[in-house]
C-alpha cells in the first residue's frame, strides 16, 4: 500500500457489502480501548480482491479507469475554483500528523 486514499477507493469500489465483509468474535488485542470487554471484541474484514468465476462471479470484471494527462491538467485546475483545498492537512497524498492538521488548538 503505497497510497492510502488509492487503497480505500479501490476497496470501497470493488465489494460488494453482502458477499465481501465478514465480522467475527474472538481475542483481540490487549490495548484495544474500542472492544465490547477486556481482550475480547468483534474484527471486521473486507475482501476487495478481483472476483473470479470459481468464485461464483459471474460478470466480467472492469478494467482500472485512467485519465489520460489532459483531463487530469483541466480537472486539477478546476478544484481552486470549486472551492476545493485538496492540500489542507494532506502531504504527498498521505495524512499529516500534527497538531494543527487535527483542529488542535494552542
């Protein structure tokens, strides 16, 4: 995983919520504030994987879309005018971890 916004686009687009999440119950780790009692809780798992006909996946599976470098040059322009800040708390495509970048006031 090289780009975490590339990686939950593709996850959040490719599953089918029925077929591909699971939850299960079981041990969890100590220091995890969020379980329903100590050392015990629910994990979520979600496949985003390429279905195959073995599968039960019957349907031809899309090809990644790409724009080609014009259309990403007019559609990167246009984000300043739609009031749009895609640098606000961001750095190379990757959270900021500070302070300021969470609303954290001094």
């Amino acid at each position: 995983m090289q780009d975490p916004d590339e990686t939950w686009w593709v996850a959040l687009n490719n599953i089918d919520p029925e077929r591909d999440v699971r939850f299960t119950m079981g041990p969890i780790d100590v220091l995890d504030h969020s379980s329903r009692a100590f050392t015990y809780g629910s994990k979520m798992g979600i496949d985003a994987t390429r279905k195959w006909k073995e599968e039960g996946f019957d349907r031809e599976w899309p090809e990644l879309m790409t724009m080609d470098a014009e259309t990403k040059r007019r559609v990167d322009e246009m984000w300043g005018r739609l009031g749009i800040d895609l640098a606000v708390g961001r750095s190379a495509g990757r959270p900021v971890n500070d302070d300021k970048s969470r609303g954290a006031q001094r």
